[in-house]
C-alpha cells in the first residue's frame, strides 16, 4: 500500500505546482485538465502494451551496442509515449483555440502528469517495489515533465508562427521530447551503474534549464511582454 501511495504524491505535487502557476486555466478549464490527466493514465497503458510487443523484437538489449540501444529507446519506447501525449495535447489546443503560451506548457505537462502517475501505480510500484518507486520520483517523473514542458513550449511556437516557421516547430514538438526521453532511456538500459550517471546528470540539466525557461515565459507572460 506504501508503495501505492508514494507513486501517486509526484503527481499530486505537480498538479498542485501547476494550479500555483496557473490558477485561472485551472479554474476555467477544471475538466478539460482532468480529462488530458484521465488520457494520460490511458495512454500509459496503451504505449505499455505496444513497448511491450515491439521490445520482442530486441534480445538482450543491454549487451547491444550503443546504435541498437538508443535505436530501440527511440523506437520501441520515446515514440510510442512522448507520441500519445504529443496528439492528445495538440488535439486539446487546436480544438480550444488556446494560443498562450503558458496555457499550452500546462496542458502538455498535465498529459505528462496523467502517464506517468499512471506509469508509476501500476507498472513500478507494484512490479518492482518501494525501491524502484522512490527512484522515479526523482528521476523518470522530472524527466516526463520536462518533456512535457518541451513539448508545451514548441507547440505553442508552432501556433504562434506562420509558413516555413510554423512546420518546423511542428515537427520539433514532438522530434525533441522524443529524442530526449530516447536519450534519458538509453544509458540506463545498459543496467550498469556507470551508465546510469549519465542519465542522472543528463536529467540534472534538462530540470535546470526547463525550470530556469519556465520562470522566464511565466514572468514575461505576466507583464505582458513575452515575444517569439
């Protein structure tokens, strides 16, 4: 039970940090928020059961080199979730009409929030027990939401431009967050502890950045002087 119940404080915290950063999109859009967090635990299952039938196809992934590893973090993992969060937040924007920025940032990283809250209850803590919960915590939940912040932050580009400009922020909101969860994935998948401090300071400086441009667009949003 333990187990279950740090699993869900991540999203709990998130959610409410979300609230804090943007109360009025939460108060207007209560239940479209709750949906994109109800598609996000739903997709979690789906990308589960696809990574699960797609990864038959790579043995011993761990003894493979370097290309076949990031190939299969791509491919048989980034694609499948950073994809199913990617449609179901740019669905949401473009049937809304939400062109702010932060507007748009919170409703990717609410999807995030959803998958990963998901991800955590059913496939870690109880699969792999209190360990592996309290080690998501600080690490595969940061990276989701960054992701999402990502995510958020190059769909909202893709809105706000015309031409040339918009498709290739189109493809980035979904090229980027896959290639850095791919990334993220690839070096613990080599299950050696060496690996995995790749991982951890990668992650270090992805929440660094996410949360230093995440203050920027919050501040230049409120005084009305944020520009592409």
């Amino acid at each position: 039970m333990i187990n279950v119940l740090l699993a869900i404080i991540p999203g709990i915290f998130y959610v409410y940090l979300f609230y804090l950063l943007d109360k009025d999109r939460f108060i207007k859009d209560k239940y479209y928020l709750l949906v994109l967090f109800i598609l996000g635990c739903i997709g979690s299952y789906v990308c589960y059961r696809l990574e699960w039938h797609f990864g038959s196809y790579f043995k011993e992934i761990k003894n493979s080199n370097y290309f076949e590893v990031f190939i299969y973090a791509i491919c048989g993992v980034a694609i499948f979730e950073e994809g199913f969060k990617w449609f179901v937040t740019l669905f949401f924007i473009l049937i809304n009409k939400i062109n702010k920025v932060f507007d748009i940032v919170l409703y990717s990283m609410i999807t995030s929030c959803g998958f990963m809250t998901f991800e955590n209850i059913v496939f870690y803590s109880i699969k792999y027990g209190l360990s592996a919960t309290i080690s998501r915590m600080f690490t595969s939940c940061p990276m989701h939401i960054c992701c999402g912040f990502i995510m958020g932050y190059y769909l909202y580009k893709f809105r706000d431009n015309i031409g040339v400009k918009r498709i290739i922020y189109f493809i980035l909101s979904i090229v980027i967050p896959t290639l850095i969860h791919a990334f993220y994935n690839m070096w613990l998948y080599k299950s050696e502890i060496r690996y995995y401090e790749v991982s951890y300071i990668f992650l270090f400086i992805l929440v660094f950045i996410s949360i230093r441009k995440c203050v920027i667009l919050k501040r230049n949003e409120e005084w009305g002087e944020w520009e592409n």
